[in-house]
C-alpha cells in the first residue's frame, strides 16, 4: 500500500464504488437458484459446453425415431413431405474430406441437415430442445443420444452397433462431412472482427454498386419474368389491393371471380386446432390421405367410424403408406367423434 | 384498364375524361357529333347513379350518403379499434408452397397499401419456428445466467414486474427475416411485393437496455464477448449476439411495440431487439441470456440461416441485413388507371444505419432521379421515399435504389449474383425492378 500515493488510491477507490454502483443497483430481480439455472441452461456449444452425460445406442433410436419422429422425418429422415429431409446426400468421400462434394460441384438436388451442418453440438441440443415437434423437451439426454446415433448410421457416419456418448462425440465429430464446409470471412457480423478475437472480417461488404445517375448503361437486360403459373399462384391480386386510391390490384383469376370470404366452420376450426391439417388436406394428400380419399376407402364399411375413431386415437400406419400417423391421446374422445363424422360426411 | 373504369368507387375527373380515350381522339379530331351521341347512349346504357351523374354531377354529392343524414355509433362501439370493414384486402397473407406447417411458416405483410415507415402491429409479419402461444405475463420469466460462474457476478431471475420498473428506451427499428426476397435469389417466381418483400415490419418498440441487465448481474465484459438469447416456446430458438451492440447499448429486452404490449405473434410478453440484424435473431417470448466466450454455432446459424456461396462454403453468422429499397406502390400486380401524375412511393432501410439517398428510376436503370425522403430519417429504421411520375402510357421498368450512410449502394442482381450466386437463401437485397406495360399491368421482372 505505502508504494500507492494517496490521489492514485483515491482514484481506485473511486472506480471501484462506480462499478459496485451499476451492479444490484436497482435492487430489482432476485438471484437465480442452482436448480433454476440447471433446469433452463439447456444449450450445448460446438465445443461440447454444456453437453449432459449420457449414451444411447442406433437401435434404441431406430425404435424411439419411429415411434416419435417418422410421422413428420419418413422412417429413415429421408422425408421431404413436413420438412427437408435429415439425412442423406453426402459420400464416404465427404466424411474423409469433412467437405460435402454436392456442393462443390453443384450438383446436390436436395440439401439435407446432415449435408450442411458442420457440428454435431447442434443438432444434439436442437433435437433436445425443440423435439418432438408436438412435444418438445420431452426426450431424455439418453434418448437424444440414442437418436442422434441413429441419424449418424443412416449417414453411414458410424456402424450399426455403435453407441453414441458424451465420451465418444468429440471423436464423431472429426466425421461430420461438412465440418470444414463453414465460413465466416463476410462482413455480415456485427461484432468486433475475427482479428479482434470476434467473427468476419469487420463489416466490409462484399459486393459493390456506384450511384450512377445518367446513361449509366446501354441497354435494360431482363433476367427474368414472372412466369405465367406464378401469376394466378397467390390467388386474386385484385382482391389484395384497396377497391381506391392511386391503382387497383390486377385481376388475376379473372372478371367475377371475386370470392367471399368463408364462413368459419367449426368442425375445419376443431382440425385446424388439433393440427389435424397440417398433414391432412380435404381433398388432396399431404403425408397422409386427403379427408375424400379416406371416404372414398371406408364409405361402404358399416364399421367405418368407430375403426376411424380408434385410428385417430391410437395412431396406425399401413394403410396409406409407410409414414404412420402418431396417436392424439391428447384428444377429447368427444372432439375424435366430432372430427371422424366430419369426415366421413365429407368434411364439408 | 376498361373492366377498372366500371368498379364504383373510381374516382374520375369531370367530364372530358369520362370519355375513353378512343372517344377522346375522336373528340380532339372535331367530331363533336360523335361525343353527343356518345354521352346519351352512356346515360341510357349506364345504371342510374351513373346517370345521374352524367347529367347534373355526382351522385356521390348530390344524393346525402346515410353516414350525413343519420345517427352515428356511440363511442367505445368497439372497445378495441378495428380498421374499416372497406380495408379487409390488406392482411397478412401466407405464399403457397413456402412452407407445409403453419407452425413453420411465414406469414407476408401487405406493403403494397401501407403509408409511412411504421408497420400496423396486426399486419407486422409472423415467422415462427414452432408456432406461437399465449404466454401468460405472470408467469414468464427473464433469467440471466453464464456459460462460466466468472463471466458474471450473479445469475438473476426478472419478472415482468421487474423488467417494467427499470428505466426504458423506446426507438424505432426495422426488423426483416434473412430470408426476405429469398424466393427470388434464382429467378422471379412471386407475383406482388407482399411476398417478395413481406417479411419486412418497422415498429417503436420499447424495453429495457440488455446492459442494464447485464451490468445489474455484473458481467464482465472482458471476458464475455457473447451473448445467447433464448425463446420459451416450444423450440426454444436460439442466436448468438456480438457483446460490442450490447455494450453500445443498441440491444434491448422489449415488451412494447407501437404504444401497446407486444402482439402474441410478436413475442408477448418479451422479446429482444437487435437492431440492423436479421429478424431471427430478435428471440421472441425471450425467456434467457447467457453470456459466453464463443459463439454457439444454434440450429439457426449452423443448419438454417448459413449462405451458400458459389464454391460450396456456407457464409454463418452472417447478421446484418445491408442496404436495401423497394418501390411499394405501384408495384408488381397492381394495375396504373390511365396515363397521367403518380406518387411513387417505396421504402429504403440498411442494417448498417441511416438512410442517404435514394434514387428512382423508369427506365430499368439508365437513368437515375434522387427521390425525395420523408424524414426524420432514424438509425436502422424503414425509410419512406416519394417521387413524382407522369405515365406517358408507355412500357416503363421502375426500379429504386438505396445508400446508406456509410456509402453502401444497393447492388444489381448481376452484381450480387456474380459474388454469391443463386443459392445463398439468405440476404438479398438486389433492386427490385417492376413493369408497366401499356394495359397499365405492373408485374415482376427482374433487371440484370
């Protein structure tokens, strides 16, 4: 101390109360318990930060994926019908070069999550979060080390009998074939520069125009046009445009074509709400069958309603195709009746 | 432009326009026979009203609308405002194809019919990951903890009670999906600028710096460089966010929006706001903060929101949505009413800060006009420009062009295209080009 003279120490001391004075200054907001951080602080870094212990083996996954996940992903993630497909499109070649060759080449009809991602962290923590899709956080970390054992056999990245765990994931991940397909030299980060310990290249564009204001070229090139299909695609504009004002919306389907808007019925309502119509359409197939294709099927049947009824409880698969339908026990037995006579009539 | 002519509503300037312009060049050709006979056949052809104007003015004027000679509504008929049941075109409006779960989807804003820069909150465009729910206020929770006990003093929980007593800051801000206009990357493929250019809002939004919450836990900022934001719906969405906009003090909790709570869609009751960056990262129904030493490579900057450039490399962490305008009225499926004055009016943001100029022009981009910008103009804020227009009735290409305070010009798609390709998804921001043709139809085009 006696080496400080007494101004510096005053100038310490007083820093010191400035920073103590921003922090619980407000006396607002409580702590967190170690319970409550544990129970939230969910998140796993590229680095295996915040990685729960566990294991989980391809055949525990193969039997919790198509319990859980096949109804929306197809038996092997290879479904494009609810979301992009998870697994397929790399090579034994990308897995030793950690560079998905499609890409390179151009030449990759389907992007999958295994062709793009580049780090195992993340699809550990997004299936743990946010999966299943209706019911999400309800895995264990073993179920999510089990799943994500499986996806990696279905990208030929590990063998069947292989059991994935928080000792062994930093060795798969050395396999991920689009490890070294990520870059960060852009200027779209808004922090500090990579060579400044933070990302990019400081916000430096990477594609240049000038304000030329007077016969700044010879002569228009279009590119492109709106094709014909896209025209009529999105509906009647006319009706997506105030009826005054400057312009009208062009009329796209037609004079007299003018559509009333539909009367709420109760019943589409009830199926809309119990995310009945996000796979299945009134008349055409989404993953499963249209609401008249399973008329058409069961109409003759005397027993068509309570066979239905048991269908949308218990879930089934077979009868339309290999991606089954997941049970709704969290449907009221009531609502299930509402629903299948409302189909059976035609979903009118 | 004919089958326009007959809508009621139209409104026409008296009388020599009532005319078609075919009538007109007989007219202006002195067959004046012709324009009388003309004028009896429309009275007798026409429907009365129409008529009626045509012989002594407007009926519109001469016959007393009910709203002049009756009692009105009291006042509070409807407790919570709703718009005029004459403006039930302009909704949010999904893109067909774009998604197949509506819990996955975006809903387009209708920029074709909006005024000014601040998005009306029930037409401010929705992108959920997992779908949207009521969170009930009294029962969410803010936490801010560490991904390492040191980088911070104290982990702490807020309530909303919380939160609403600590000095706020309310500001003006754009917010725009990365994906926005990502439909158009290959070639034209939406018809109106609802969906080229939908995923678009400008809000006041207010809240509460994340540095005053991070200073109240006692972070330190030497150590912890970044910051993860965390949603408390089903896919608990997560994005890294740099410490250097916390620390600037740019990035806030918001729980107001245009004067009110949040809209449910939008996040109620809490959600962050980063300004200038893409819309996935302002988290909805905010519910964590860890700050951190390294980015976290989420789902949403490892698998979605990557670019894909020409030689196979995805761009991550690409964040700031760059300099970008578009002309919204008129614009692509809206049809000119006759030759003659338009406002052309559009609206211009840039993620790297203040709007400078903007430049129009009507001939596909041989020649440039500097439109004149409705101030004041605000930091990473949308930006309404106007411009005088007199349709000659001949095909036009009307396309605007942005700058922004730090000299950035808005590229061509040639340019853009000849750095990042066709297949990048995310961040496009090429001028927009639009087509008059002589039927007065405008439709996409786009301008190399």
């Amino acid at each position: 101390m006696s080496r400080f003279s007494k101004p510096i120490l005053l100038v310490a001391l007083c820093c010191a109360s400035a920073a103590a004075f921003a922090f619980d200054n407000y006396g607002i907001g409580r702590q967190a318990t170690p319970a409550e951080v544990k129970a939230w602080d969910i998140d796993v870094r590229a680095d295996f930060k915040g990685l729960p212990k566990g294991s989980g083996n391809v055949q525990k996954g193969n039997d919790l994926f198509e319990e859980k996940c096949a109804s929306c992903h197809g038996s092997f993630g290879e479904s494009n019908e609810v979301f992009t497909p998870l697994v397929g499109g790399t090579t034994k070649d990308d897995i030793k070069n950690g560079r998905v060759g499609g890409f390179v080449t151009g030449d990759i009809p389907q992007r999958t999550t295994f062709t793009k991602v580049a780090t195992i962290s993340t699809v550990w923590d997004y299936i743990y979060r946010a999966m299943p899709w209706t019911a999400p956080k309800s895995l264990k970390p073993d179920d999510v080390y089990a799943i994500l054992a499986y996806f990696l056999n279905l990208a030929e990245i590990v063998p069947e009998d292989f059991t994935l765990s928080d000792q062994n994931i930093a060795e798969v991940q050395k396999k991920m074939p689009n490890r070294n397909g990520m870059t960060t030299d852009h200027g779209m980060w808004p922090g500090a520069p990579a060579s400044k310990g933070g990302i990019g290249n400081g916000g430096k564009p990477d594609v240049k125009n000038v304000a030329c204001m007077k016969n700044c070229k010879s002569e228009v090139q279009i590119g492109s046009t709106l094709p014909d299909y896209a025209r009529t695609a999105h509906g009647e504009l006319a009706d997506q445009n105030r009826s005054f004002g400057p312009v009208r919306g062009t009329r796209t389907l037609g004079q007299g074509a003018v559509t009333a808007a539909p009367a709420v019925d109760p019943n589409m309502e009830l199926a809309t709400k119990n995310g009945c119509m996000a796979c299945h359409g009134v008349n055409n197939k989404i993953v499963g069958p249209g609401y008249a294709e399973v008329v058409a099927r069961y109409k003759d049947q005397p027993d068509a309603e309570s066979r239905l009824t048991a269908k949308v409880k218990n879930g089934g698969q077979g009868v339309w195709g290999s991606i089954p339908m997941p049970p709704n026990g969290h449907l009221a037995d009531e609502d299930i009746k509402t629903l299948v006579k409302w189909i059976l009539s035609g979903a009118k | 432009m004919s089958d326009l002519d007959k809508q009621p509503g139209r409104v026409r300037p008296a009388p020599e326009n009532f005319l078609t312009e075919e009538q007109i060049r007989e007219v202006a050709a002195g067959r004046r026979n012709f324009l009388r006979r003309s004028l009896m056949a429309a009275g007798a052809a026409m429907a009365a009203p129409l008529a009626a104007r045509a012989a002594d003015g407007d009926p519109a004027i001469l016959q007393l609308p009910e709203w002049s000679t009756t009692l009105g509504q009291p006042v509070a008929a409807r407790p919570y405002g709703m718009p005029s049941k004459y403006e039930s075109q302009l909704l949010r409006r999904e893109s067909p194809g774009l998604a197949r779960v509506g819990g996955a989807s975006v809903s387009f804003c209708p920029l074709q019919g909006l005024f000014g820069i601040i998005t009306p909150s029930g037409l401010h465009f929705e992108r959920h990951h997992q779908g949207w729910h009521e969170v009930d206020p009294a029962r969410h929770r803010l936490m801010v903890n560490a991904s390492d006990p040191a980088f911070l003093k104290k982990p702490k929980v807020y309530t909303m009670d919380d939160l609403m007593r600590l000095p706020p800051v309310s500001r003006i801000h754009f917010i725009e999906c990365g994906a926005n206009t990502g439909l158009e990357w290959g070639n034209v493929a939406v018809p109106t600028v609802q969906y080229t250019h939908g995923m678009l809002s400008c809000s006041e939004f207010t809240g509460v710096p994340l540095k005053t919450l991070l200073e109240d836990c006692g972070v330190d900022y030497k150590k912890a460089r970044y910051v993860l934001a965390e949603g408390a719906d089903g896919s608990s969405m997560t994005r890294t966010i740099p410490m250097e906009m916390v620390e600037n003090g740019e990035v806030f909790v918001a729980y107001g929006m245009n004067g009110e709570m949040l809209r449910p869609e939008n996040g109620y009751p809490l959600r962050l706001v980063v300004p200038g960056v893409q819309g996935v990262s302002w988290v909805k129904w905010l519910r964590r903060i860890e700050v951190g030493d390294k980015p976290y490579a989420t789902k949403d900057e490892a698998v979605h929101y990557i670019d894909l450039m020409p030689d196979g490399m995805h761009r991550q962490y690409t964040s700031i949505q760059e300099c970008k305008s578009v002309i919204t009225t008129p614009s692509g499926g809206q049809t000119l009413l006759n030759k003659g004055f338009y406002n052309v009016s559009g609206v211009a943001w840039s993620g790297r800060g203040r709007i400078k100029q903007v430049d129009v022009s009507f001939d596909g981009g041989i020649n440039w006009q500097t439109a004149r910008i409705e101030g004041p103009v605000q930091n990473k804020a949308l930006t309404r420009f106007n411009i005088g227009w007199k349709w000659d009735g001949k095909p036009a290409i009307l396309q605007s062009r942005a700058i922004d305070e730090t000299g950035y010009v808005q590229p061509t798609y040639g340019q853009l295209r000849k750095v990042r390709g066709t297949k990048s998804i995310y961040h496009n921001n090429a001028i927009q080009s639009w087509k008059v043709v002589e039927s007065g139809e405008i439709t996409n085009v786009q301008v190399l």
